[in-house]
C-alpha cells in the first residue's frame, strides 16, 4: 500500500477494509480497533520501508503523543499519555499512526498536544487535521457509524457509540457533526465559559457557531449548561433559541443536551437546532 498521496479518508478507508477481512471469521474482533497492534504491523505488512517499532506510554505533563524516527528514518517511536482515558488514548495512537502513514516523509518528529486532536476541519493542507480526519474514519469507518445511528439523537446514542468504538464521548459527537446535515453544535464549557465549540456545516452555514479561540466566550446565564442543580439532560429540553443565539427568531426553540463530566470537571452540551433555524446579525443596509 503506497500511502504517500492517498487521502486521509482513503488510507483509513483501506485499512478498514483489511480489518474486515481479518475479522470476517470472528476470531478478531472488529471493534474497537486494536491501533497498538495495526501500527506496529502496518510499515513490513504493507512493505512502506520504515516500521513502527515501539510504543510506549510516557507521563509527562500536558504531553499527549508525540511519534519520531531514528535517524535512517527506518525505525519510528510512538509515545503516548498513559494518564488519558482509554478512549483519548486509543485516538491519540490513531492520530499518530495518521502521521506516520500520511507524512513521515515530510518531517521525522511530530509532537501533537490536546488542541491537535480537536481539529477535524481544513484536512487540505493542515497535518493535524489530516491526522484527526485519519483516526476519526480508521476508528469510526462512517458506513458503521451511520449504522448505529437509528434512533433519534441523544446522548445515550452517542455513549452506544463511544462504547462500540473505544473512544471519548467527544469524539464520538464530532464523528456524527462531521457527516449530518442537522444543525447542530457541540460545547465544551466549565466554571461557566466555553472552551472550546464546534458546528456542524449546516450550523455553521447558518451562522450558528462560536469563535471560542479568539473570544472568552460566557454560557448564557438562563441555559441548562449554566445550571448547577441539573448535572445530565441525556435526551434534550427545549429551550428558546436565543437564549444561546441572540438574533434567532423569538418564537423558536432548540433542543439542549447535557452531560457533566465529572473526572474532567466540564460540561458537554450538545444543542440540536430547527432546520429553518438561522442565527445571523439582521442585515444593516443603512
Ligand atoms: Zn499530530
């Protein structure tokens, strides 16, 4: 397998397909992926002339994985936070196995933190979202998670998946915000202000997003997400759409999800927008 000009999608999309193969007579297990394994066999099965030859857990503060040569470039180093949950872990292995069978011709050392492994959009030109849109299809091939997805969105859906797969909740919420054609935006929040937020196209093509890089963003006082006394809201309350987006119509509800993380001190909301939903500033045409 020439990996070197595949896509993210299509390198993750073929070895998919062999998974299935192997686990087509039920003695592996097709889910969740065993990434350990499959990085350390991928460089001699698929003859790439280099091979992962060692991944290791390493505990060192704010690190989260990081993946580098010796210097022939033949022998490549994968090291990961041990201290993350098996679910960040197993995507953290993944992101890097990205790296190795994307880029290990462009550079010989990758050293990725927390930020690296939340960036699904712009796969073009950024390796770090090429490594993300990577792991994300080799964890989560899209024709199983659609699959999955039957029922009427909540969070117990997505726990079903989180499960299935091996990874985090979060992870499991971007996969589905990455295909749907429903409005939709994930929030990550705690001590009552965003940390980090991501829309679906559609969300995002009606205004409704957040640019919590560039801006301390508060959760809006009247929310669920602001409510200390309710800690989950798995199947979603409507609430009035401006509540989180001001220039929504008045009479228009939303759906918010939330779940409180308690080992990592954050909140998880999920909010579901009306499809005729658009959260864009009334045009000014002064
Ligand atoms: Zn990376």
């Amino acid at each position: 397998m020439k990996t070197g000009k595949l896509s993210p999608k299509s390198t993750a999309n073929r070895l998919s397909r062999i998974l299935e193969a192997y686990s087509a007579d039920n003695i592996n297990k097709r889910f969740p992926v065993d990434v350990k394994d499959l990085a350390l066999q991928c460089g001699k099965q698929f003859d790439l002339g280099s091979e992962i030859t060692e991944i290791q857990a390493a505990d060192i503060k704010n690190f989260v994985g990081c993946l580098f040569s010796n210097d022939s470039k033949d022998k490549w180093k994968l090291l990961y936070n041990n201290t993350l949950s098996s679910g960040r872990i197993r995507f953290t292995q993944a992101h890097e196995l990205g790296h190795y069978l994307l880029h290990r011709t462009q550079k010989d050392s990758f050293q990725c933190n927390e930020n690296d492994m939340l960036n699904w959009s712009d796969a073009e030109k950024d390796i770090e979202a090429q490594a993300d849109q990577f792991a994300s299809y080799l964890l989560m091939p899209l024709d199983d998670y659609r699959k999955q997805v039957t029922s009427r969105i909540n969070m117990d859906l997505f726990s079903h998946c989180a499960d299935r797969y091996g990874v985090s909740m979060i992870a499991s919420i971007l996969k589905w915000l990455d295909y749907t054609d429903i409005k939709a935006v994930l929030i990550i929040s705690n001590d009552g202000f965003m940390n980090w937020a991501w829309s679906s196209k559609a969300a995002f093509k009606a205004g409704a997003f957040f640019k919590t890089r560039s801006n301390i963003i508060p959760i809006p006082e009247k929310s669920l997400a602001a409510n200390t006394l309710i800690f989950d809201e798995r199947n979603g309350a409507n609430i009035a759409a401006n509540i989180w987006f001001e220039h929504a119509e008045r009479d228009m509800d939303i759906q918010e999800m939330k779940i409180y993380s308690n080992q990592h001190d954050m909140i998880i909301t999920l909010l579901v927008l009306p499809k005729p939903l658009e959260a864009w500033p009334p045009r000014n045409f002064d």
